[in-house]
C-alpha cells in the first residue's frame, strides 16, 4: 500500500509540474489579453487542479496555498475582479513557490512559508480583505462587497440534480470521492444520498474497488462551471448534471414532477418497466393527462433523446482514453537502447550472411534489416519533441529580466513545432538561457538610447527553429546594439588569444568571444560581465556534438545560430577504413567521395589540396593525423564533407560504405581525446570512432596558423 501512495504522489508531482508550466504561459499571455475569457479559465483551472490533487495526495501545504490564489480567480472568473499587472506578477510569485514546495523534500521550509505568507497578504490586500483576516474573506467577504454593488445584482440560485459515479478504480488514483462531496456541499443547500445498490457480498468485495455512487439534489449561486471545477479531477463520464429549477420557475407550479418520471429521467428505470409496472394499476399515460403534466410521446422522445446522447458521449470517451498513453521517460530510454543493440545484432547478421553466401539467410537477413530499420524509425519518433515545449519557458526570463533592467523586450517565437530529440531538448535549456540573458544584458539598448538611435523602443529577440537535412537551427536573434568588432579584437590581443598583427576574418573574431574568461562588459552587474556564459554555452552544445555560429551588424543586431543534431542515440554514418582501424564520419555532412593518386598529391607540390572539377579542396590526411603507421595504397580517397560555409577533405584509405551508427559514450579516460565524439560497434564486433569533423578541421586549421606565424 506504501508503495500505491508514493506512485500517486509522483504521478501528482509530474501532474503538477506540467500544470505549473502550462500556468506561467498561460498567465503571460493573460497579461498581454486581459479580458481573454478563455485564458482565465484556464488559469482558475490549472490552480484548482493543483489544490484538489494536492489535498489527496497529502500535499496539504500546496492545497491551501493555491486555493487562496484559485478564490481570487474565481472572482475574475466571475467579472467581479479584473486581470491587473499586479495579479499577474503576484500569480507567477505564487506560481514559483508552489513549484519549490514540490521540489523541497519538506514542505515546512520556513523560506517557503514566508513567503508563501506575503503572497496571501498581498492577495487580500488586491481584493480588499482586512490584513489578518480568514482565508474565506477572499471567496466571502469580497464576493458579498462585489455583489452588493449598484449595477451588479447578485446571481439568481439554481437548483441542480447531480449524479456521481466515479469510477471503480478510484481509489487507485489516490482520490477520494468523500473529499469531493464535501466540497460540493461548500456551493449552496445541498442534499446528498448514498446509492449502495451495487455492493456484492463479502466473498465478492474488492476493498479497493468503489461500488458506491451518489445522487445529489444542490441550490447555489455559483454556477454550472463550480460544480465541474470540483470534479475536473474524474473523467466527464462520472457525473450527470441536470438543471430541475431556474430562477423559481417552478414556484407557481401546483405539484413538482410524479416519483416515476424522475426515476426515468435519472435513469434508474426503464420507461417500458415503469410503464409495466404501472399497468397493473392504471396507465402511464392516464395518469400523466390526469395530472396535465405532459405527454407521454414527450417523455417517450425525451428519454430516446436522453439515452442517444449518453452513447455518443460514451463513444467519445472511449476514443478520447485510447488516443494517448503516459510513459515514464526512463522506460522510453532503456527501449532506445535496446533498439540500439538490436541495430549492432542486426549489422552482425548482415555480415555473416553476406560472407556465407546462403540465399536463405540472405532473405532472412533482408526481412530482420528492413523491421529493425521501421523499428528504429519509430522509436526515435516517439523521443522526438517540439522545440515550443522549450521556447515557451523563456517568455517569462525574458519578462522578469528586462523589468529587472528597465528595458521594453518583446520576445517573438517561430517554428515551435519542429522536432528534436528529448535527451537534446533537456540539455540545451542552459546555453538558451545564457545567450537570451547576454541579449538582453548586452544587446538589447534601454528605450531613450533606442529612441536616439532611430529605433522602436520596444526591442526584439526572435527564437527559430528549422530542420536542414540531419541537422536542427536554432536561431538566437536581437536587434540591439550589435557586437564591437574593434574591442573584440582588443580584449582578444590583452588576454593573449590572437597576436596583434594576427588577420582574422569576421567569423573569427566573432568567434573570440567563446573562449573561457572573455568579456567586454565594462561593468560586472547580477546577470553579467563576469566572462562566465558564452564558454558554458560553447562546452554544452560542443556535448551535444552541435555548432555555433555569430553574424553581427554593428548597431542592428546579432544572431547566434546553434546547429544540433536530430538525435544522441543513432545515425547515419559512412563507414571508413585506414590501414586495419575504422572510423565513421556523419553522412549528414559527407558531400561526396573522390580519389587522391600519387599523381595528384605530387601536383599540389606538398600542399594539402585537391582540384576538384575545378574547386580547390583542402584535405586532412587522417594516417598522418592519428599517427598510423603501415602500408599506404597507390589511391587513398578523399571524403569532402560541408562544415559551415567551407568544404573539406578527409583523405581515409578506403570507403566501406553507410551504416547505421549506434552511438556509444567514450570511458572517462578517453573523454578529453578532441576530434572523436563517440564510438560503435561494427558487425564483427570491432570497435570503430565516431570523428568530430568540425573539431578535427578546427585543430587542424590551429595548428596551420601556429606554425606559419614561427
């Protein structure tokens, strides 16, 4: 039974997390349309949720936190209270520390309590209440203020007929139907009546099983909406709720409805029985015209109705519970690596069906390539997930950090539902975060310096998202002030990273500002200047085996574009041979395969570079390069593969061909080894590297400058 608590505390706890993010985009938007009838609810539900889930799941703390917040968006709700700059701001307060009470191991840390303490405060302070007043001033003494005000009469009560069946797997979810119907009692009148029908004998008794439902009769105020809000938690098919009076429509009625036709309506029996049973007696239909209550054709197309509407809605339900199921991430990572040693097996066969030479176990082998390659394929789709899901959480970095800086930025977001990897999307929210807070800090101008300028005082910072080939660009763009090229190059010159006669392109200089340490901030302030975040940034997406690249227009802007790869776990890869060793190179970047005879290397009179139809290609030797020795063929090849804007070489022995590439982490002891990422398992069971290309072009292109400036 422990073990059921605890797995329902976690599945709250996940719950909650999704809400609180959907909450903090939810309330930003809000802001910006406060009227937004439908961003409102959804807030009021979001809390509600929370606050319901959390009291039966032991989250006490959580419970009465967010109701005190969930009241005043009940008046909001109501058109009885406004959305203000000021909610919102208290909201997101209380948004963060419902976040830390779930984070903390206990829920009584004193910071949090204080805290917790000031946001109520200022709560009852926004809506009126006195300062040390009940929390049900919120909901109660505001609400009569509110509702007492000329031009705004108070609702007229309706009287409700529910019907409350949960599910029989209640009690498996941690919810207690109890703790429901005391909260819907908190409405109005409400008249409550246990149906225990159901409940078999004890040999047949399940004790987690819930056989029991419920039948109330409520007259409230609050409307239609407060008593779904109190059982958001359940399925819609759990409760039936029928409006049986309105405004005292039924005060100048002589008699309410005949015991029958209510057991009709609420389904209990059927027409036909009750029609049988009545039989006996005097018709349905004689009593009904005796009464001059109704039709019998009515109650008879009312009932038809009713029973054609609750299969539709059953259907719905039904199609809506299959069309998605929640999966804990770490089964789906061990599936990935099974997959992945399914991939190495499969290469394995490839191989020794190949050499054997069997028509039968070729075909077999075929069949075995052709499903693990689906299998393969879906699988990666299932941990692919939109770039939106973190763009999404930098609106609100974006808002507190420019208030912080007195600065007006507006944060727009393009191609939200491109896809990437989930182990990559969890592992690129610190490096956004350090080159959205350095536009801000650095690039983005205060609004009279923008005003000055010629520019709208509002700045801009535009996230994007796009596929190219294998390959996802993630682009960082501001119009601020733009990068210096002149006191790039300086700082550069003081810190010793470039000599003071060195020539470097654009890209390079840009580039400087990646090196650990390196800052041009002439003041050190709480979200910059130290030379800390841009060499973080470099380190994590160099982990991720991605690119960066800075374009910047003095005095327009800056773009920083990071190129990640689709996915950590399999690639694409085209397998290569020098001397007995292999290697793999990423297919994404190969553009195509060439010879190099001893001819050819003889005309370039010892220069690395290659004429390729007429191009001139530089190429790395990769024997020289890892210091293999052995014999070299009379024609070694040159693999040309896209880096950036540039084309280079890489001259390998031989060409094997592509091969699926399961990704295996390199030990501690070789992870400081530069230009290999990673390494595979070949079919014969040998170890192939996986190389950097663009690391390996980089040391090279280094060293190339070192020795020519000796």
């Amino acid at each position: 039974m422990a073990g059921l608590i605890e797995s329902n505390r976690n599945a709250f706890k996940e719950e909650a997390y999704e809400l609180l993010s959907e909450l903090e985009a939810s309330l930003l938007e809000l802001e910006e349309k406060p009227d937004d009838r439908e961003l409102i609810g959804r807030v009021f539900r979001a809390m509600h949720t929370i606050k319901g889930s959390g009291a039966m799941f032991g989250f006490d703390r959580i419970s009465r936190f967010t109701h005190e917040v969930e009241t005043v968006y009940d008046l909001v709700r109501n058109e009885k209270m406004s959305v203000t700059r000021e909610l919102v701001n208290l909201t997101l307060a209380a948004r963060d520390i419902i976040r830390s009470l779930l984070d903390a191991a206990d829920e009584d840390d004193a910071t949090d309590i204080k805290r917790a303490d000031e946001v109520v405060a200022a709560l009852r302070r926004l809506v009126g209440c006195e300062e040390g007043s009940q929390p049900t001033c919120v909901k109660t003494e505001t609400q009569a203020k509110c509702t007492d005000t000329p031009g705004n009469p108070p609702s007229s009560p309706v009287t409700y007929r529910i019907r409350f069946r949960p599910p029989f797997d209640i009690f498996h979810r941690g919810i207690d139907p109890l703790f429901l119907l005391d909260e819907l009692k908190g409405l109005g009148k409400c008249r409550i009546v246990a149906q225990t029908g159901s409940v078999p004998s004890i040999n047949e008794f399940d004790p987690e099983g819930c056989y029991t439902y419920w039948d109330a009769i409520l007259t409230t105020d609050r409307g239609i909406n407060a008593i779904k809000d109190i059982f958001i938690f359940v399925e819609d098919g759990a409760l039936d709720i029928v409006v049986i009076d309105k405004e005292g429509e039924l005060d100048d009625e002589n008699s309410y409805k005949k015991l029958g036709e209510i057991l009709v309506e609420q389904g209990d029996i059927s027409f036909d029985e009750l029609r049988k049973t009545l039989s006996e007696q005097k018709k349905l239909g004689e009593l009904l015209i005796e009464k001059g209550l109704i039709a019998s054709d009515k109650i008879e197309a009312a009932l038809l109705e009713q029973q054609h509407m609750r299969e539709q809605k059953e259907l719905r339900q039904k199609a809506e519970a299959a069309s998605s199921i929640r999966v804990a991430s770490e089964k789906l990572d061990g599936l990935v690596d099974l997959v992945g040693e399914l991939v190495t097996v499969q290469a394995r066969l490839s191989q020794y069906a190949s050499l054997r030479k069997d028509s039968e176990l070729l075909l077999i082998s075929e069949v075995v390539e052709r499903l693990t390659a689906d299998l393969r394929d879906r699988t990666m789709n299932i941990r692919m997930l939109p770039i939106g899901t973190t763009f999404s959480k930098f609106k609100r970095l974006v808002r507190d950090l420019s208030q912080e800086l007195g600065k007006q930025i507006e944060l727009t977001t393009d191609g939200a539902e491109t896809e990437l990897d989930k182990t990559v999307i969890e592992k690129l929210n610190d490096p956004m975060v350090h080159l959205i807070r350095n536009s801000i800090d650095h690039g983005i101008e205060t609004p009279e310096e923008r005003s000055e300028k010629g520019k709208p005082p509002v700045g801009r910072i535009h996230l994007s998202a796009s596929h190219s080939g294998a390959s996802v660009l993630i682009q960082i763009q501001d119009d601020g002030a733009g990068l210096d090229r002149e006191a790039i190059r300086a700082k550069a010159v003081e810190k010793g990273l470039i000599g003071p006669e060195s020539e470097l392109s654009e890209k390079e200089i840009f580039a400087l500002i990646l090196a650990p340490g390196f800052s041009t901030a002439q003041k050190v302030t709480n979200v910059s200047g130290r030379g800390v975040g841009m060499d973080v940034v470099k380190r994590s997406i160099d982990a991720l085996r991605g690119q960066i690249e800075i374009s910047s227009k003095n005095g327009e802007g800056t773009t920083v574009t990071l190129i990640l790869p689709l996915t950590l776990a399999i690639i694409e890869g085209l397998l290569v041979r020098i001397g007995k060793d292999h290697f793999v190179l990423p297919l994404s970047v190969v553009k195509e395969c060439v010879e190099l005879t001893e001819e050819d290397a003889a005309e370039a009179h010892g220069r690395h570079i290659a004429n390729v139809r007429g191009r001139i290609i530089p190429y790395i030797k990769l024997r020289e390069r890892f210091g293999i020795n052995g014999y070299v063929p009379d024609i070694e090849q040159i693999v040309i593969v896209e880096i950036g804007d540039d084309n280079i070489g890489f001259v390998v022995d031989a060409v094997i061909g592509e091969h699926q590439t399961v990704i295996k982490s390199l030990g501690a002891f070789y992870k400081h080894v530069e230009g290999v990422s990673g390494a595979t398992i070949l079919g014969d069971g040998t170890v192939a590297l996986i190389l950097d290309v663009s690391k390996i072009a980089m040391l090279a292109e280094e060293e190339e400058k070192t020795c020519f400036r000796i």
